[in-house]
C-alpha cells in the first residue's frame, strides 16, 4: 500500500510547535522518557505528592502537535494537584493511519504501569485525559483499557479510509462504541459554539445511559481549543481550575 506523503505546510506546522518555547516551574520536574518510537514529558511534583496520575493526549486534529503544547496546563495540574503526569505523543495521520497512534497511546500507558511506583503513583489511581483529538484518543484508550473540512481529513487519513463508514476498527471512533457500560467515571467539556458540541454532547449522553458518571462543563461562547490558545483569559482559566477541582474530587481516596 502506498503510504502517503507529508504537505509542506504539514510539516512547517509540526516542526514549529515541537521548537516552541515553553514556560518554566520551580515547582514540578519535567523529565523526558521514550518506551519504542513514543516520546513522553513527564511532570514530577516538587512538593508532596496524592499518589494520583494523568496520562495526557495532546491535541492536532490527528494531524499535528505535540506534548509540549500542554506545558501549561501539565505544570498547572501537577503543581495544584500534587499528581504525576505523563503526557504522550503519538503518530500522526495520514502517513501513519489507524491503529498507529492509538497503539502509541497505549503504549504510554503501558509505560505508566510500569514506572508507577517509581514515580509515587498508585496504579489503581491513573486517569486518562486528552485535549481535542487527545481527547477521542484518550476515550477510545479507555474503551482499550475495559476490553476523532480539517475533521474528515483527520479522521479519513486516521482511519485509512472515508469516514463514516458503516463500520470502523474496533476503538477506533469512541463515539460508534454501542456498548459502553462499565467504563470510569469521565469529565467532558466543549464551547457552545464549536464544531464538536453535538457530537460532544451525544457522547456524553450515552455514557450516562450506559450508567457511567458524567460530568459536563458547556462553556458559552467558547470555540474549539480555546482553553489552550487562549489559555491565560479569565474564562480558560476558570475551565481549568473547575477541570482541576473534579480531577481531585473524582481521585481521592474514599
């Protein structure tokens, strides 16, 4: 099969968010680890740790990104929190289709298992998340563990065929799953106005049909992404501290 080739402008994008700078804390170590061809950043809290862990996707549409475009958010969390995270990149599409960047995810995962205890974190207590197309990969992990215009290209180079076929691989599309009793309790949010509120939405109301405790978090007025490119406006923040305070409601030891 002929694997296909990375654009110009492909390229440019993915070059220039792994040379982007990133900010700095005197409060959590950043490390950086690889298990085969996956690069992980993992985030040490300096001070007393919950015992807690966050396996973070980056977001790009399938297409892009990178780890680092979180550093924010991963030094906010881990300092605030007091919790572990590793935060994992994946293969991109089209060149590299599904499974690839879900085996990559997995991969991480599996990387987390192992170092647990290494690192202060009690296995029983690692959550998934993931920001945008981080976050279809991190549900579909989920489904993993128990057993994502711009959008179709994704999906399409991601799949390796059209989207919205009558049926997918297995993990896949998080969203075609009809059976999803049993998975973990899972935190959701989106902007009102943005291309994925439906289908967030939808997702979110099959969960709770299937008895799984949802929480959501619809921000009015919010675009897609906007926690991330416009992290430091007071509406962003406030997400991320709400996010925050379920991350710790939802760990803590009962």
């Amino acid at each position: 099969m002929k694997r296909a080739q990375v654009s110009a402008p492909r390229w440019l994008v993915r070059t220039a968010v792994r040379l982007m700078p990133v900010p700095k804390s005197d409060a959590v170590r950043v490390t950086k680890a690889r298990t085969g061809r996956v690069r992980l950043r993992v985030y040490i809290p300096g001070g007393e740790r919950s015992g807690v862990g966050l396996l973070w996707v980056h977001g790009g549409g399938l297409l892009f990104g990178d780890a680092k475009q979180d550093e924010s958010l991963c030094l906010s969390t881990a300092e605030r929190l007091g919790i572990v995270i590793v935060s994992a990149n994946y293969r991109f599409a089209p060149e590299h289709p599904f499974p690839a960047a879900h085996e990559d995810v997995l991969a991480a995962w599996d990387w987390f298992l192992e170092h647990a205890e290494e690192l202060g974190v009690d296995p029983d207590r690692i959550v998934v998340g993931g920001e945008s197309a981080g976050a279809g990969l991190a549900a579909a992990l989920a489904h993993r563990i128990h057993d994502d215009e711009a959008n179709r290209e994704g999906w399409a180079g991601y799949l390796g065929t059209a989207p919205g076929e009558e049926t997918v691989p297995p993990h896949a599309v998080p969203a075609r799953r009809t059976d999803l009793g049993g998975l973990p309790p899972t935190f959701i949010t989106w902007g009102d106005i943005e291309l994925f509120a439906d289908e967030d939405r939808a997702y979110a109301e099959a969960l709770r049909l299937a008895g799984v405790p949802v929480t959501t978090d619809v921000v009015k007025g919010a675009p897609h992404g906007f926690e991330n490119w416009a992290k430091d406006t007071p509406t962003a923040r406030a997400l991320l501290g709400r996010a925050q305070e379920w991350l710790r409601s939802t760990t803590r030891r009962r």
